[in-house]
C-alpha cells in the first residue's frame, strides 16, 4: 500500500500518532540515535533542553502527498545550511506545541495556520542544540510559500511514499569536531535530508507502518 489520499494516510496514522499535548506534556523524553538512545525525565533534565515544536507538512496535491522541507541560509548559528521542518522554540504567548509550530510555519513559509489540520503528534525529542522538540504533523491543501529571508534559502517538497520506504532510509556515522556521531539520512536528489529530520520522518515511517493493520480491506 502507498499514501495514495489523505483518508488513508489518517487511517494509517491515527493509532501510531499522538494528542499533540500529551507529546508535548509527557513526563519523559528521547535522546541520541540508535545505540545511544536514552530516555530523559523532564522534571530532571527539561531546563537545560528548553520546548520548541516544528510542523510536518503534508501537502495534498492531486497526484499524491508530499512533504515540505526548508534548507537553512548557511550563515546561520543555529544549524546552517541544513535541511529542516518549519518550527522553532516556544515563545511567550504560544498556548502549546500546536500554536508554536502553526505560528513558525507561518512566519518561516508562509503557511497560514488555518489552512493546516493537525492530525496528530509525534514522541517529543531531544536535539544537541538544547531543544525538546515536539512534531506536529497536518494536513495541508497546496500554496504558494513565501520563504521568511533571513532564516529560509529554499523550500522543496519530497514525496510521501518516498519518505516511507524503508529502502531510502540511511543509518551513518557522521564525523563531527573529531570523533563519529550516529545519525539518520535519506538522501532525495540534490538534498541530504540527515539528523534530527531525517529521525522524525523515519519515526513517521514507522508509524505508517505499525498502522497497516488498522486499514480495511480493499475494497472497503
């Protein structure tokens, strides 16, 4: 089975996903990759990791879903020049992980928070640059981005069915200031989708598949 329309995809993905509070409230949290993975409590560790929440966009064309990605102006502090999901740390005002993300998408792509139905969330995570991130993954009718200057060099949209098969994800040892780190990848033409991003989408992934036994049977 493929991704093939947006009821599907929310058959597949209802029972795997979560209410996007109870991801972003959870007493616990993960870290690392692969054999590094830890779970943190954030009663214990949460200041030092402070909440942020990105949005997944799943854009619904006529031919099939894909999703949208940003790559980062490279002059940037904050992870330069890499692939990203429109999202960003919580601010005063922000009622939740929901608002956060909605309100990032907005300014970073122009995405207008009405045109977005949250469907779900995904396992807050922690990132190496002191976040707890909460992925807020919506539906979204296709639009006109308008990337924000100072923070966005690109938006692209990669194809959902593409994302899901497990034969495009990668697991590297990426060299970092000496020493390995673990991380994932899944490269799709031109861009190198790695790291905390490549992570949530092999997580949706995941999902996608652990949801297969929730479809009716063809036909139905």
């Amino acid at each position: 089975m493929t991704a093939g329309g947006a009821a599907e995809l929310r058959r597949r993905l209802g029972a795997g996903l979560l209410e996007p509070e109870v991801a972003f409230n959870a007493p616990e949290f993960t870290l690392g990759f692969g054999a590094e993975e830890m779970v943190l409590a954030v009663d214990r560790h949460g200041e030092v990791f402070r909440p942020a929440a990105v949005l997944v966009p799943l854009i619904q064309h006529d031919d099939g879903i894909t999703v949208l990605l940003t790559r980062r102006h490279a002059d940037l502090s904050d992870h330069g020049g890499q692939i990203s999901f429109p999202g960003g740390r919580l601010e005063e005002g922000d009622d939740g992980a929901v608002a956060a993300a909605l309100r990032e998408a907005e300014e970073e792509v122009g995405l207008k928070p009405q045109s977005v139905t949250v469907i779900g969330a995904l396992e807050t995570r922690g990132t190496i640059s002191n976040y707890r991130v909460t992925p807020i993954v919506g539906l979204v009718a296709p639009f006109d981005p308008a990337p924000q200057v100072e923070e966005v060099a690109e938006i692209f949209e990669v194809p959902l069915p593409f994302v899901l098969d497990p034969a495009n994800h990668r697991f590297l040892e990426r060299g970092s200031d000496g020493r390995s780190r673990a991380t994932y990848a899944i490269p799709y033409g031109q861009w190198f989708i790695f790291g905390f991003t490549a992570r949530i989408l092999i997580r949706l992934a995941q999902v996608w598949r652990e949801g297969e036994s929730t479809a009716p049977p063809s036909g139905m």
